[in-house]
C-alpha cells in the first residue's frame, strides 16, 4: 500500500528531513584521517536527539547504531566501529531522524581529503545520476523512469549498480511502499501521484554489480573489492515538482 501524505504532513517530514540534514553537515564538519565510524555515528545520534528527534536506524530490524557507516568497498549497512578513516577513504553516512512521528532518510558518501580522481568521479557521478533521478520524479511520471534515469546514467559511465538493495516510499514508517529500485524500464511501473515521499538512493560501484553480505550480517560489500558510493533523498512528488525534504 502507498500512502499519500497531504501537504500538513510533507511539512511534518520537511522537519524531520532537515534534521538529518543537519545531521550530515555536522559529520561533514569534523570528517578527518584518524576519525573512527564510531566517532561519526556518536556525532549523528548528538545532533538528532539535541532536536528532540529519534534516531530511527537504530534497532531497526536490530540495527544497533543511529548511522550505518560505510567505508570504500563497504556498499551499505556498515555497523560504527573501530575503523579508523584515512586519508584518501570515502565514507557514506546514512541516517535518519523520527520527528513528531514522521520519518526521514538520507545518506551522502564523503571523500576524507584527497581520493583519488576515479573515486572524485564515482562520487560526482553517482550524485549526478540521484539529481537526475529526482528531477525525473514528475506526477504521472512511472516509477520505472525514475529507476531508468539511474541505470542509464551510471551505465552509460560503465559503473555497478547494485540491484539487491532499492529506494523506498517513506512516512510514518522509515520503509513504505513503493520500492524504488537503481534499474528498471523507462514508461513501465506505478505512476507516480501528488502527495507521495519516496527515498531514491543510487548505489554505484566502481566495477560491477555483484554485492555479499559479511559474516557480521549486516554490511554490504562488493565482490570485486572495487570502492562504492551511495547517495539518497528524501523527496515529496507535488504540483510544483519533485521537493528535496533533506536538502543540505
Ligand atoms: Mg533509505
């Protein structure tokens, strides 16, 4: 089932999204060589609980930290820990924020210092291909547009995409109907309405498709050992256009 949200409830999730915003510019702010995930996910759970909100990754599904932490070769899903960052690492940060009981979800991946310029691009483009997709978010667009506009972009730069995990819509719960997945056929899929808060969130490889899950459960890596970057909004499908709720 897809909910609709009226526009009273998009401000309510517009509140939540700023605070993970928020929550990203705070990581970005102290993100330096030495840093361990653990430090970041410590910085994450101070800024949303100081907004009064809820850190709503953690026990999710027995999630046990408030943002999945996730270094170079490290897709999704990292669990905070003793991994130090070091200079020329990449590392996404997704996280979210329960407000008044409405849901928020974003992640950024961000280069500590210098990367080296195939990452510069990875990132750049996988970003890229997460603003195409959100501009393709019209009402009465199909979902497989968006999913399409992802694919072909990323492709067409003859990265991964990894198809076992997907976007999602969003609300009172953090995973809502429908899912959105980084592939699909441009025309085909639900139509997109007014009202409807989906997450879109392109998870690129550097080379190939193919992901395994580690021994610990949780984190997402890829076979190839290749590096992976991983970017998502939060967006409201209106009559003005798609609108970012966890703009930066
Ligand atoms: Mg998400």
């Amino acid at each position: 089932m897809v909910s609709v949200k009226t526009k009273a409830d998009i401000e309510k999730m517009h509140e939540a999204g700023k605070i993970a915003a928020d929550a990203l510019n705070a990581v970005e702010a102290k993100l330096r060589p030495g840093m361990t995930t653990r430090d970041i996910d410590k910085i994450v759970h101070h800024v949303i609980t100081s907004h009064g909100a809820v850190p709503n990754f953690l026990g999710l599904y027995g999630f046990p930290a408030s943002a999945c932490v996730s270094v170079n070769e490290e897709v999704i899903h990292g669990i905070p820990g003793g991994r130090k960052l070091n200079e020329g690492d990449i590392v996404s940060v997704d996280l979210g924020a329960r407000y008044k009981g409405w849901n928020s979800d974003t992640c950024y991946t961000f280069a500590v210092g210098q990367v080296a310029p195939e990452i510069r691009r990875l990132l750049d483009d996988t970003e890229a291909s997460l603003y195409k997709a959100i501009e393709a978010a019209q009402i009465g667009a199909r979902l497989g547009d968006v999913s399409h506009t992802v694919e072909a972009y990323c492709r067409e730069r003859g990265y991964g995409i990894v198809q076992n995990y997907c976007g999602h819509g969003i609300g009172r719960e953090v995973h809502e109907d429908p899912e959105v997945p980084n592939h699909g056929k441009a025309g085909h899929g639900m139509r997109l309405a007014d009202g409807m808060t989906i997450c879109i969130e392109p998870m690129i490889n550097l080379v190939g498709d193919a992901v395994h899950t580690l021994k610990n459960g949780w984190t997402v890596v890829t076979d190839s050992g290749s590096w992976s970057a991983h970017f998502e909004h939060m967006i409201a499908i209106t009559e003005n256009g798609p609108m970012i709720l966890t703009k930066r």
